[in-house]
C-alpha cells in the first residue's frame, strides 16, 4: 500500500530522512516510533507530501506521489491524514466539518454527505454531537471528529502524526480506542506514537528511528522484549524510566 524507496530528505545541511527504505502492506497497522527529532513526523507527511523528498520514490496503492500527471489535491483527498492538533474549522459545526470534502471533492449530495457523517459519528462515539461547534468539545472529542471527517473519504489507508500528543492523559484513550477498533476492522494504518502500549497492543510492526534512518523493525512483542540494536534499548529503557 505504502512503499519507501531510497527516501531522501535534506533541511538545508540537514540529513532529515537517510536512505529509507520500507513498506507498509494492506491492511497492516505500522507504528513508527523515536526520540524527537529522529524523523517520525518528517516521514509520515512525505506520504501526502505535506513534505518534500529530494531523492528517492514513494508509492501509494501503486502511484508514484511524484509523478508528472499527479493531481496531487484529488491525491490528497484519498489519503486519510489526522495531525496533532485537530484542524476542524471553529465557524462550523461539526457535520458540516465532516460533509465539506464529501460534498465538494466527491461531489456527495447532502443529504448522502449528513448520512455519512451520522454513520462516522456513531463509529467514534459522537453520534450526540453531531450539530455542536468544536468550541463546545473536548480535546479528545474534537480528535475523534477529525479522525471522522478523515473517514469519511473513504480513504485506502489512514496515517496519523502524533494523534494523542496535544491531549489531556484522560482524553488519550478514547481517541486510542477509535484508532484500535480501525486497526480490528482492516484499516491500513501509518502512526507516528509515543503510546507504546497502543503499539503493543495493535501494531503489525514496529519502526524505530533514530537519525533519520529506521535502524530496527520489528514485531511488537520483539521490540519490547528483545530489541535488536543499543539505540532502540536505550530509548526503550528511558521510556520507563518515566
């Protein structure tokens, strides 16, 4: 579904993403973790290309992201992507935050898109919600709406950048939740998390970064139990230290 070939990234004279090669298949639950400042984030947004790559290739569902005869918004539209912080417009409740690319970009019927939007709702818990303005959520409310309205363009694959990280600790699990009860029913899945425990629990696989580089992969129960390299050790062993 997602395939890193010989990814390359420079800030200037900084060596962002070196040499990364790596692929997530259909319907496999991928959770990149590290320290700050290791990549995990720069990685993720080359996906939809929030962010650049200088050398290399990234393909999603087989379409080179970088070719010539991309529409790169109709592109952007299929993939589901949910930030750190929420994003939903303030001056719109929250079907209308839902329904605005639905009915714009797949040119849905309102009446279609609202359906829809009831449907995610129920799905993440918010079915109560639906006519409230995102001023009136929660934090961890206002991310399941935002994990809704990724949903509701029915994309092949969800990439999350950090969904829990702007969250009160009490809000983290209900939106973990969500992203579990995705991860049951097939949704390919790219995570940028520091909830080790959710990567425990849901992973396929684990992707450790350090410098730029995935320095290990593997299957969670091996990451956590018997990492393979000092670096990935040492994080592990900062991690709970906390």
């Amino acid at each position: 579904m997602i395939r890193f070939e010989r990814v390359n990234k420079w800030y200037s004279d900084y060596h962002a993403l070196n040499d990364i090669d790596a692929e997530i298949g259909k319907g496999e639950v991928v959770v990149v973790c590290g320290p700050s400042g290791s990549g995990k984030s720069t990685l993720i947004r080359t996906v939809n290309r929030l962010e650049e790559i200088q050398k290399g290739r990234i393909t999603f569902d087989g379409q080179d992201i970088h070719a010539r005869s991309l529409d790169l918004n109709k592109f952007r539209s299929h993939v589901g992507f949910v930030f750190q912080s929420f994003n939903l417009f303030p001056h719109l409740s929250v079907a209308e935050n839902i329904m605005l690319a639905p009915t714009i970009v797949l040119k849905r019927s309102k009446t279609e898109a609202r359906e829809r939007a009831e449907q995610l709702l129920a799905r993440v818990g918010l079915a109560a919600k639906i006519d409230a303005f995102p001023t009136q959520l929660s934090g961890g409310q206002q991310q399941r709406v935002a994990i809704a309205r990724a949903l509701a363009m029915d994309p092949p694959a969800m990439l999350f950048d950090e969904p829990t990280s702007a969250l009160d600790p009490e809000m983290v699990g209900e939106v973990l939740q969500v992203m579990k009860a995705l991860a049951r029913d097939g949704m390919t899945m790219m995570c940028v998390t520091h909830e080790m425990n959710f990567a425990r629990e849901v992973a396929d696989r684990v992707w450790f970064m350090d410098q730029g580089r995935i320095v290990e992969t593997a299957e969670p129960e091996r990451f956590f139990s018997a990492p393979q390299t000092d670096r990935a050790r040492k994080f592990l062993s900062d991690l709970r230290a906390h």
